[in-house]
C-alpha cells in the first residue's frame, strides 16, 4: 500500500514542531498527470518493443510501484548536539 501521511517531528533546545504531511492529497494529482502521460508512455512502450527493449520498459511500472510503497513504515532519525529530527512516513 502506498504512503499516505508524513509525520516530521523536530525537538531542539528552544522549540518543539511536529508537521503533519497528507501524501493522500497528493496521490490523485499524481495518478492524474501519470494518466494524461499515458499516449506518450504507451507510444515510447511501442517504439521500445520494436527496438527489442521492451519488456525492460513494461518492468518499470511495477518496480516503481513497489518502491515508492517501500517507503511505508521508514523512520529516520536524525540528532546534533542541540536538536533531533525525526521524519516517519506511514
């Protein structure tokens, strides 16, 4: 399943933030853009199918897929001597 929140917290000596990022608010615009490419990406398919390339083309799509759903459940945590920053995508 695809990411659907960021969560960015920062703690410093001074402030404390936390960031809440809706990525579900961004995902119809990107299937929007992705489905009006759709002519060009199927016509570069075609023209790499008769250059002989094609299934390395057509693998793309779902590798991109299960990599940009990789990203669910990644923490980093980032600390210096005065602040930490921590950034979980769920």
């Amino acid at each position: 399943m695809i990411p659907m929140l960021i969560r960015i917290k920062i703690d410093s000596t001074e402030k404390r933030k936390n960031l809440w990022l809706p990525l579900f608010l961004l995902w119809p615009f990107i299937f929007l853009a992705l489905l009006l490419c759709l002519p060009l990406i199927l016509f570069f398919g075609i023209i790499m199918i008769l250059v002989g390339k094609g299934m390395i083309f057509f693998r793309l799509w779902p590798a991109l897929y299960d990599f940009i759903c990789s990203f669910k459940g990644l923490l980093i945590d980032v600390k210096s001597e005065d602040s930490v920053v921590k950034i979980s995508i769920t």
